[in-house]
C-alpha cells in the first residue's frame, strides 16, 4: 500500500477580470500550498474503489473527483485501472481550499509515475485542466500566480514561510452559486493588477499581503452568514482576515489568540494551525 500526502492551497487575493463566452470567469489569483495534508491510501485491487473518511455523499465512489481521474486515466492511457482508493480528509471541504483537485491531481501523478509515465508532462497538464480548474496548480504546488480559470500557471521560486490560521466554520460554499453573483462592477481592470504585480516583484512576496483584496470572498460573505461572522470577529480582534477562492474558509498570517481559540470551540469553528509550505 502507497501513502500520497495531498495539500491544501490558499488563495492571497483572487480578483475577477472578464466573463468568458463559456461562462467561467477569468481570474488573477496567488496561489500557495500549504502544511495541511489529506492522506491517500492506495493499494491495488480486483476493482476500483474510492472511498473517503467524511460522511459527504459527493467524495464517495462515482462522484469522487480521484475515482473521475482515475477512469480518465484508464480511458486516456488505455490500462485498466483496479484500485482500493482511501482518503482521509483533513482539509475541510468546500472550504476554498483546493482539496478535490490536490487529491485527484496527487493520484494522477501517483498513477503515471507507477506505470512509467505514459503520459508526459504536458499530458499530464492538459488532463488535469480537465478534472479541475486548481488541479494543474498541484502537479507542481509551491507558489504561484494563477490567471485564465487557474490554469495559466506562472510559478515563483520563493516561497512564503509564515505561520497562518485557517477557520472553517464548518459550512461548504458552492463555487458555483458564489460565481453566479459576480456584476461587471466586480471586474478588477487589467492595467491594475499589472501595477500589482510590479509592486511584489519590487518589493517581494509579502507585499500580496497589503494589496490583497477578493471579490469572490464579499459575494460569499453576503450568501453565507457563517463567514461573514468569522471574518468581522477576527477584524474586530485586530487581525487582518483572508477568505480563501470562493469561500468558506477564512485565514490570518500569525498565530491564532487564546481569544480566538476559545471562540472556535465555543461556536463550533475549526480552528486548523498551519505555515506555508
């Protein structure tokens, strides 16, 4: 049996550029892994099984994104695939994190390494674009800046090393829904974030930290209560909050305060402690 550690990701800053003609929208987002990690274990099998240790009907069997990968690979490569597939879920779902697409982008890199890589990189890369719009981010992971849908990947070669705090207010948000609430007022002019990005590539990563905004992130405050409320105690506290893609999770740079620590036991928050990685 194999053991494949799978990350999580944060998004600093995630501005809305254009509506495309497909209905997706074009983003500017960073894009960074981080020390949170679902486990996947995975050991041949006379079928294909995928099975996870949350109680979500979505990330069981069929409608899993990895058993969805795992077929494609099969139909792509033309080997058939017979796995038991376990993954233990640390990183919350619909949180904004990233978890289905760094699983499924972690067993198709698992998958084409064990079979002599069938499929080059840029193989790899087209059918990940596929399974998601974060997953070709996790075949490499690190840090990056994300434009198109999150597919147009410029990676750096410095990383973040902060500590940070997630709170997940034990809500999934629905992408879909939040994408649904974007006006053209929401739009961020392109000249703009080129000036973004000069500025960082002036004065380094952390200056992200300064300039950081997400539209998204507003739209999934007004839908879902939860985070707006995770969001105004940590403002009020004197934190600067970050909601992660379109939500629910929301994070700080630092260590999390006794204050805050009691107040997510207190109103059933997960309070995740984690660094950049």
């Amino acid at each position: 049996m194999e053991v494949l550690l799978s990350p999580a990701k944060v998004n600093i800053g995630l501005w809305i550029v254009e509506k495309r003609e497909d209905g997706y929208h074009n983003i500017f987002s960073f894009f960074h892994t981080i020390d949170l990690y679902d486990r996947i274990y995975i050991k041949p099998s006379h079928t294909l099984t995928v099975k996870s240790s949350t109680l979500d009907p979505d990330l069981q069997e069929e409608k899993n994104i990895v058993y969805k990968t795992v077929t494609l690979f099969e139909k792509i490569t033309g080997i058939d695939q017979n796995w038991e597939i376990f993954i233990e879920k640390n990183i919350p779902v619909g949180g904004g994190l990233g978890g289905g697409s760094s699983n499924a982008a972690v067993v198709l890199q698992f998958l084409n390494s064990f079979y002599k890589n069938p499929l080059s990189e840029k193989d790899l890369f087209d059918l990940s674009v596929k399974i998601g719009a974060d997953a070709p981010f996790f075949l490499k992971g690190g840090f990056a800046l994300a434009q198109g849908i999150g597919e147009k990947l410029t990676f750096f070669d410095q990383r973040l090393n902060d500590e940070l705090f997630l709170i997940y207010p034990n809500i999934k948000s629905n992408t879909g829904e939040v994408y649904s609430k974007v006006d053209k007022n929401m739009l961020t002019n392109k000249d703009d974030l080129n000036i973004i990005l000069n500025l960082i590539t002036e004065y380094g990563a952390k200056k992200i930290f300064e300039v950081a905004e997400n539209k998204l992130g507003e739209i999934a405050k007004k839908i879902y209560p939860e985070i707006e409320e995770v969001y105004n105690f940590l403002e009020y506290l004197g934190y600067k909050p970050f909601i992660t893609g379109s939500g629910s999770t929301v994070y700080c740079v630092g260590s999390p305060s006794k204050e805050v620590e009691t107040a997510c036991k207190v109103r059933n928050w997960k309070l995740i402690k984690t660094r950049f990685k």
